[in-house]
C-alpha cells in the first residue's frame, strides 16, 4: 500500500491488486461503516503516524475514495481542523463529484430527450441549526449513502445554519429522517417566502448533498 502525503493536513493511499487481495478485499467491500472498511482505515491511520507523524486522532477525518481501475484504489484521508476547513474542502471537488445519482444522469446524458413524467409537487423544508457543531450531530443520525436532495446555508449575521431539503415523496427512511432532523434544528418551516429569502441572501456552504458529506466524515 503506496503511502504519501500531500498536504499537512492530507495523506494519499494507493492500493493495487495484490494489496486489495492481501486483504481479501474488494471495492465493493468498501461501503461506509463495513468492518473492513473500518479494519483498513485504521491500518491506514498507523501507518500515516508512522510514516509521517501524522495524528489523526485530535480531529474529524475526511475519507475519500476513488477507484482507479477496477482492481485499484485511491484514498485521501483529509483532517478537518475546523468548520471552514470541511467547507472549503467540499467547494474544492470536481464539478459533478457532489451531485446525486439523479442529478448524474442528467449530466451525462444531455443530448437524450428525457422522458415524459408525471407532474409531481416538491416539497421543501427548511432546518434551522444553532451551530454547526449540531448540524454535525443531526448529519451523523443519517447514512452517507441517502437519496436526498439537500444544501446548507449559512447565515453569517446571526451565525445560524439552514439546511434546505426538497423531496416529492415521503418513503419510511425519508421519514425517519425528518423526523431526526427536527430533534436538532431550532426551528423547521416549510414558508415560501422565508425559504426564498435563505436562498436570496445567505451564504451558500455545501450546495449538494451536505446531509451525506457530514455524514461520511470519520470521527476519532
């Protein structure tokens, strides 16, 4: 397994074949939360240490994984030192990188004529947060892999996080998650006007998917 870092607060692992085999390990394997998963990011963690003298276990971890071929892996694991840090990292992703799967399709499929749909009513509900340390809370009840579309507003006057949610059918994990929000936000409204106003004029942090990003983040 390649080590190297390239940033003082990044390190990059590469594993081939023989590595992914070593280990008896698959990329599929590698859904977020599996015990391999979690086997091979502690791995990598120690030998980060011992390598680089890099410590991560003072703050949030980042882990990003990008499959190279179909027997290769890329892994950046990223310290978060504070707010600003994860949001400017989120910003820095490649154009599409952070879309959903519906939002993909429609990327790499431009010339196609989409076909007719029924026409359906989106919902959109708006949570407010105290803080982002509880924005950070409410996003760890919730799975990285959620179909949800969702950004994070912020509000730099008063400090106040609003995470906009859009859907157009309720399922039982949309449910589930509503409900979880609602035990961390401050306040939850589903006003046009004050929805537009959000989008009018405050700050735009994590303009897709910010419920699964924060999720994924790995928590020593």
């Amino acid at each position: 397994m390649k080590s190297e870092r390239i940033s003082k607060n990044q390190v990059r692992f590469t594993l081939n074949r023989a590595d992914l085999k070593a280990r008896q390990l698959k990329i599929t394997d590698l859904s977020y939360g599996s015990e391999k998963a979690k086997a091979l990011f502690d791995d990598m963690m120690l030998q980060a240490a011992a390598e680089f003298g890099f410590d991560m276990t003072k703050h949030p971890i980042m882990i990003e994984a990008i499959p190279i071929s179909e027997d290769s892996l890329m892994i950046t694991m990223t310290q978060v030192r504070s707010h600003e840090d994860l949001l400017a990292l989120f910003r820095s992703n490649v154009p599409g990188a952070e879309m959903g799967p519906e939002e993909v399709d429609q990327r790499i499929r431009p010339q196609e004529e989409a076909p007719e749909e029924p026409q359906t009513t989106e919902t959109v509900m708006v949570y407010t947060f105290e803080s982002f340390d509880t924005v950070l809370d409410a996003a760890r009840t919730v799975s990285p892999d959620l179909r949800l579309r969702n950004q994070l507003y912020h509000d730099e006057e008063t400090g106040a996080y609003h995470l906009l949610v859009q859907f157009q059918r309720q399922t039982r994990t949309l449910r589930y998650v509503l409900t979880a929000l609602t035990e961390y936000a401050s306040d939850v409204s589903r006003e046009p006007l004050r929805i537009a106003y959000i989008r009018e004029h405050d700050h735009l942090s994590v303009h897709a998917r910010a419920l699964q990003k924060l999720a994924a983040m790995e928590t020593q």
